[in-house]
C-alpha cells in the first residue's frame, strides 16, 4: 500500500523532533545532514515544529561563508508528564520533560490506602508539585501510574494486584477526580523496562525487575515491550524456582518472588536497602549471610531466564542501584550453572537506576504525544 505524501510528511517531522530533542542547539543544514534529509523538507518540518511552540530560535551562528545560519533549540519543557509509582511502602513522583529529563523527583515513605486522608494527601502532593514548578495544566501531557498489578491493555483497568497492596481500581478513579488530568496505569515492571528503553540504544532484552516484589519484561529486536495474549508476559516472580519452597503470596509454594525481592533484604535495616548494603560493605555477618544466599537464588534465577530467552538481562528495581559492583560474581554463580556463557557479557546493571518505573510511566504520554506530532 502506498503511503500518502501527508504520511510522508509526518514521518519526517516526527523524525526530526525526536533528533533534535537530543541537541541543544542547532542549524537546520546540520538536521539536514544528520538526518540524510533535504534542506526544503527539514525546513518544512522544523516551520511546523515553531508554529506549535516546540521549537524556537535561539540567535545565529557564525558564517561560513555568506548569511550566517539561524540556531534554534528544542523547547523541551513545553509539554511534561508526571509519573508516580505506587510501592507497597514508598509513593515515587517524577517529572520529565519531552527528552525524558527529569524536572522534579522526590520519593515519600507511604502507605496508600483508599482513605480520603491517603486520597487527599496523594492528590494535594501532586498539585503541590505542579504549582511549584510553575507548570502550567496546559503544559500537562497526563500522570502515569505504576503499579505491582496486571494492567488491562489501554492502561484503564487493574485485572490483578499484588495483595499487599490496599488499593483499587475506585482508588485511582477518585484520585482523578480530584486532580482532573489524563491518567494511566502500568504494571510497574513494564514501566521500569519502558524508561530502560528510553535511555540507551541496546535492543533486545530482558529486564528483571527486583524490587519489593518481583517481574519483568521482554523488549523485542523493534525495542518494544511483549506484553502476551493475557498481559502477563514477564511475570518471573511467580516462577518455580524451589518446588515445595516457601509459600507466595499467590497461593503457590516455591517462586522466584519469594525468593529474590529486596525485601528480603531491606528488612534486615528497617526497611533501608541502601543501609543494607552500606552494612554489608562493613562486613555485617547477618547481612553477608543473608546475601550470600540472595545471591545463589538470583544466580539460579538468571540462569532459568538466559536458557529461556538466550539475550542480555537488566538486572533493574530497587536492586538495579545497587547491583552493578556485584554483577562479576554473580556471572561467576551463574557460570556454575551452565560454563556455555563463559566469556560472554549477559547480566547488566540498568541505564536509569532510581525511579525507572516512575520515568516510565509517565514516558507513556511524553511518546503518545511525539508520536502524533
């Protein structure tokens, strides 16, 4: 089927604004060159881009020769979006701009419920937010919420939440209420994989989500995440890693979840993951023991998950900060395991190691609206 030069011309002007989000400033001859496109063509695209406020000139360049060429700079923070990440604990908020930079980001130790005190509280925080960035509502692309449960595909529905959470689908709809903008809810390890996407080139990859809970996402050659017929794919943590183990909160003995979330960990240090591992770089015998163990389960873990999937695994979550400096001996667990990986990189630690699955879920709508420009 052929494509319609309208089509044509979308396709070059979403082209040039995701390239020129990632400069600072620049001619329209250097987009032109970069982008193998022709002069007329940029210029039609970037005329579009000013005329709807995303790009604007910035001054002149020096001359090369005749006119000097005008500069212009991507006005990135025209439109944003909030991501908020929900953890059976902790309420994660994040502000990013169209580059995925981040403008705000703070994490809160609590505990939602479906209250009108935690309703209230939640929705005052993310106006407060708002209003001191000076962000007008205008400029507000949508909030995008992470969550640990099965998100209907359009991001609307919860079809299944992890039971520790104590909150629902009414608790997300009042939330709006009371804030007024677009909203969408994701499982908090696509979301984390989404924002892992974001920040490098690697195509190809499981991202193993290690959080208070634990999941995952395999992202395709395309880059793009596979969510399954029941949008289940990358539900790691419910995997038999122990046969007749303990007891998960699905009702099932044995998986992965049990075995491999940082919980297991952070409460050792009242609930600080960071002070668990400041306490095992003095040495703390509890803490080294405890990990030691943490580690052989991962290992065994990553070792399932690279005969299944044979591409590099991220190894993100809460752990994902943490994780890189250890990465060499647990490859040496998994050797143990399968001595065919030898001398192959395969486990990496995550470009976006803190609020990955906030970014992400508010990147929903940062790429819904670039898609459509």
């Amino acid at each position: 089927m052929a494509i319609s030069n309208m089509e044509v011309r979308r396709i070059n002007r979403n082209n040039i604004f995701r390239h020129i989000l990632k400069l600072n400033e620049f001619s329209k001859n250097e987009v032109a060159i970069s982008l193998r496109l022709s002069l007329p063509t940029v210029a039609q695209g970037m005329e579009y881009l000013e005329s709807i406020g995303l790009v604007e000139q910035a001054g002149v360049l020096p001359s090369e020769g005749g006119r000097r060429p005008m500069s212009y700079r991507c006005r990135k923070n025209a439109k944003v979006a909030m991501g908020v990440d929900i953890t059976t604990n902790h309420v994660n908020i994040v502000v990013v701009n169209m580059a995925l930079q981040i403008l705000y980001q703070h994490r809160y130790k609590e505990v939602m419920d479906e209250s009108e005190e935690a309703l209230d509280w939640l929705a005052g925080t993310i106006m407060e937010t708002i209003q001191n960035l000076n962000i007008s509502a205008e400029a507000i692309l949508g909030i995008g919420f992470s969550i640990p449960a099965i998100v209907g595909e359009d991001g609307s529905m919860i079809l299944a939440i992890h039971e520790s959470m104590k909150i629902s689908q009414r608790f997300f709809q009042k939330l709006i209420e009371r804030t007024g903008f677009p909203f969408k809810m994701i499982n908090d390890a696509n979301s984390a994989a989404h924002a892992e996407c974001s920040y490098h080139e690697r195509k190809s990859f499981v991202y193993f989500f290690l959080s208070n809970s634990v999941g995952g996402a395999y992202v395709d050659q395309e880059g793009k995440i596979q969510y399954g017929r029941l949008m289940r794919a990358g539900e790691f943590g419910h995997v038999t890693l122990h046969p007749g183990g303990r007891k998960c909160y699905c009702g099932r003995v044995g998986c992965l979840n049990e075995y491999c979330n940082t919980m297991l960990l952070s409460n050792l240090t009242g609930g600080n993951l960071e002070q668990f591992f400041a306490k095992l770089k003095e040495q703390d015998e509890v803490c080294a023991e405890v990990w030691e163990t943490y580690m052989d389960d991962l290992a065994l873990a990553c070792h399932n998950l690279l005969n299944i999937y044979d591409i590099p695994i991220v190894l993100g979550g809460y752990l994902g900060e943490y994780i890189e400096e250890y990465i060499p001996e647990l490859e040496k667990r998994v050797i143990k395991y399968d001595s065919y990986i030898a001398g192959h990189s395969m486990l990496f630690a995550p470009q976006q190691k803190r609020m990955a699955a906030a970014i992400g879920a508010a990147g929903q709508f940062i790429e819904e609206f670039i898609a459509g420009i």
